[in-house]
C-alpha cells in the first residue's frame, strides 16, 4: 500500500515507487492515515548489506580524496535540485512545519558543501625529529564502513552529517533509519545512489529497513564496522555503547539533551523571548536541541513570563497541518509521545507545577498537543524537570539576579549535556558562562537560543548525551585512523631518547 501524496513526491523525485509490503506501517502523524506499508530487512539481508559495504571500502579507500569530494559535490547538487520534493516528504512522515523541512534539507546541502572544500584540506602534520636525519610525520587514512542508525526527528539531516564526511574520508556508509521515517531515507538513496554507481562504486551507499532485533543489533555487534554513529536516546546510546566498546570499536552517539536557557538582568528580553519560543516549540519540541528548562533572574521574570504567555497563545492559533506554510507547530510523532506528554503534564500539575500556557491536546485526527509553559515552585526540588520528555514543554524557574552561579549550576544540573544558551549584555556574565566553571555543554550559546545548528561548527554534546561531535570542525576525525610514521633518511640508525644499543 502507498498513499497517493507519497507516489506523487516519488514520481516528481524521478523515482521508482518503493516496494510495497506487509510489516512496516508508515504513520502520517498529522491525520492519522497510512502513507505507505513496507516491507522490512531481516538479519540475513542486513548482513549481506554489511559485506557489500565492506567489499566496497577497498576499492573507495584507493580514490583520491578530492576525486571523493567530487562525488560529494554532486550529491549536493541533486538535492539542491530536489530540495522541495524531498522537504515535502519530511514533512508527510514526520510531520515537521515545511519551513523547518527545507531547512533540514538545506542542511544537507551544506554538509555537501563543507565536505568538498574539506576533501581537499584535510591531513596530517610534519614533526621535527630529535634523531639527525629523521623525519617524523602523521598521516589520516579511511577507517572503514560506518554504521548510521538516525532517528526520526531528522530523518536526513544526521545522516547527511556523517554520510558526507564518511564518503570523502573513504568509507562506504550503512543507513539504519528510524522506523518512523523509512520514506526519507528511502527517498534521498534513490536519489544518491546512483552517483556512486555511475563512478563505479555502486555499493557505497547501503540501507537497511528493519527492527533492533533483526538489523541494528547484529550490525552493532559487527567486527567489519569500525565506527557506529547513532542519533538517539540516551537509554538507546546505553545499549549501543558497550556493545561496540567490547569489540574495541568506536561509537559516535549523539544522544538526549535537556537543554536550558538562562536569562540574566541584563537580557535584551525581544531577542529571548524570540529564542525561547523558537527553541521550545520547534518541531513541536521534538528536537535533541529543544529548550526544555528555563532560568530567569527574578527582575525580569513577570516580564518575560507575560511575554512567553502572549507568544504562546499565538502559538495556539497555528497549530495545525504542516503542510500548510501558516502552521508552524505540528504533530508529534506518534500515539505514544502524544501519551508521554499527557502523563508529563498531569505530573507536572501533581507535583506543584501552574500551567502558564497550553497542556492540551488537541482533539480530532492526528497527534496534536499544544506547547505548554510550567511555572515551577521556587525553592523546592521538581525532579520532572531534570527529565527529557520529547514534547513541548517548557519549564520555568527563577533565581537571584546577584546569583548567576546558582542559574550555571542549574543548567549543569542534569545527566545531559548538549546545548544551553545564556541572554546577557554583560561580558563579565558571558565569560563566567563560558568559563571551565560555567556551561558543561558542548554547545553554549550566547543571545542565541539552544537549538538550530549550522554546519561548520562540530555538533555533540557532553555526559550522558555521548560526546560525539559530528558535521563541523575536526569531526572528520572520527571516520579516520591515524598512522604516525618515521623516515631514516641517514647512513646511521640512532635510537630514541639517546639509548645505547651497540
């Protein structure tokens, strides 16, 4: 079975419809209806994807890195050529606002962009030798294939981060996509793969649909996979992780983050109220940078909590398909994060909590819930909000304006360490942020909100979000090994450190 809209965006896509089976039933989060039903990878098929992968590293690990780059360079410009029809399917399958669909898309683009410049600057470094006619130096060479479990929340984004890098450092890439989000990725290897195939590495690219049990577990546990990235939950990244360190293996996990925003005396409250409410409510707070706790210097917090109130109330009245530019909140994902928010917000109200704003779900089709601020009782503990519930809830407390130390070590006070952002005109209050005492994120903002990343800049976080770093920087690292080599070029073979050995 495949919904009308989904052969459409296949069709004007130049693509094949994909094959219809009978295990997999792909959701419409914003009405409820079946856009496809599919069929699903067993561990055999993933398996046999695991050595095509493998068998294609030997011969992708000889192109010259900037030839890789080429390749790069035109997966980038098909999916510039493509970008609205592929946004539209984010869309349909997990139910992100067309704008914030193009702008995934448009990630990938760039991620292409940053990877070609990169496939030709990439390298080692020469070291001066202590022994006469010595010379020391480093070399990066390809790793091997690269697992990508990605999740549903950017179902092409994460991996376009690692496929672009993978590629030009000359490593095939095995996708395993969310099961909420097949189409995605269903989609963007119908359009990639055959420049891979066209220069005569057809099994570059690979994908598996299929269960944890069947495909990702076994894959995990695979010796010919040197690198597992995976885009997940913390509780996922606590599985995942072990298993590739008893092979001695690396992981790359970007995994959750309950993100806070602090907010000093000092804020421009027009620049904080816009993040905030960006941050909170994009994607329908389904983003692994979505702020979920906020901390106001008491000075300010009527003020800014009228204005979130008044935003979110606007907030109320574009909800809806996001298909429709009009609407910028959508669904959830699915029954049971709809069901999660429900059980957060009851929580939330048992446990002292006021609702400020939203707390609703919205009845009729489809997996619609209302952005909800929480005002949470000064001076008593409120464990929920040390937990990340993937839903759009904001929680909000105050603190000193003399004490922004207590606001730092709130931000540091949960098990994840992603993003955090602080709104201040003072420089004494940024540094202090951004001191070894301040922020223990990998991200830390400064008049800017938590979520929203630009390639370039390394991606990841720190604690129990993983400590990957992933799309910008010296990220590329990770999908490389490093060989330190020594030449003699004298008639004599000293020894290091001016031993002896005659």
């Amino acid at each position: 079975m495949l919904s009308a809209e989904v052969h459409a965006i296949f069709t004007e896509l130049g693509l094949a419809p994909p094959a219809v089976g009978d295990a997999l039933r792909v959701e419409d989060p914003s009405s409820g209806s079946i856009l496809a039903v599919l069929p699903m990878a067993d561990r055999n098929a993933a398996d046999a994807a695991v050595g095509r992968a493998a068998a294609a590293f030997t011969a992708l690990r000889a192109v010259p890195g900037p030839v890789r780059g080429e390749l790069v360079r035109q997966m980038g410009d098909k999916l510039r050529v493509h970008k609205d029809a592929l946004a539209r399917l984010v869309t349909a399958e997990v139910g992100k606002g067309i704008e914030e669909a193009r702008g995934e898309v448009q990630e990938m683009i760039d991620i292409c962009d940053f990877a070609t410049g990169l496939s030709r600057t990439i390298g080692g470094r020469t070291m001066l030798s202590e022994r006469p006619g010595h010379r020391m130096f480093e070399q990066w060479l390809p790793l091997g294939p690269v697992l990508c479990i990605s999740a549903f929340n950017f179902p092409v984004a994460v991996w376009a981060w690692n496929a672009a890098l993978a590629i030009i450092c000359g490593d095939p890439v095995i996708w395993k996509p969310s099961l909420d989000a097949p189409l995605c990725a269903l989609a963007t290897q119908g359009l990639l793969a055959p420049i891979f195939a066209n220069a005569g590495h057809p099994d570059a690219l690979q994908i598996v649909i299929g269960s944890d049990t069947d495909v990702a577990a076994p894959m995990v546990a695979d010796p010919r996979i040197p690198l597992v990235s995976a885009t997940g939950s913390c509780a996922m990244g606590r599985k995942v992780g072990p298993v590739v360190a008893a092979r001695l293996a690396r992981s790359l996990l970007e995994l959750g983050g309950n993100n806070a925003i602090i907010v000093d005396a000092t804020a421009n409250l027009d620049l904080a109220t816009r993040a905030i409410v960006f941050g909170a409510a994009g994607t329908a707070g389904q983003r692994c940078t979505t702020t979920r706790r906020l901390f106001v210097a008491q000075s300010v917090l009527p003020e800014l909590t009228r204005r979130l109130v008044a935003a979110y109330r606007q907030l109320g009245e574009r909800i809806g398909d996001p298909r429709d530019a009009r609407n910028i909140v959508g669904p959830l994902i699915n029954a049971g994060a709809k069901a999660r928010f429900v059980a957060a917000v009851e929580r939330a109200r048992a446990d002292g909590g006021e609702i400020l704003a939203g707390g609703n779900v919205r009845p009729g089709p489809g997996h619609y819930v209302e952005p909800t601020i929480v005002r949470v009782p000064d001076g008593r503990a409120f464990p929920l909000m040390d937990e990340e519930t993937f839903a759009p809830i904001l929680y909000v407390r105050g603190f000193a304006d003399d004490r922004l130390g207590d606001a730092i070590a709130m931000n540091n006070g949960v098990e994840q360490g992603l993003s955090s952002a602080l709104f201040s005109d003072s420089v004494r209050a940024s540094e202090r942020f951004w001191s070894p005492a301040g922020s223990d994120c990998g991200i830390a903002n400064v008049n800017l909100g938590t979520s929203g990343a630009e390639i370039g800049g390394a991606f990841g976080g720190e604690k129990a979000t993983g400590g990957g770093r992933e799309s910008g920087s010296d990220s590329w690292k990770a999908y490389m090994r490093r060989q330190t080599c020594t030449v003699n070029g004298s008639d004599a073979l000293p020894l290091a450190q001016g031993i002896r050995w005659d």
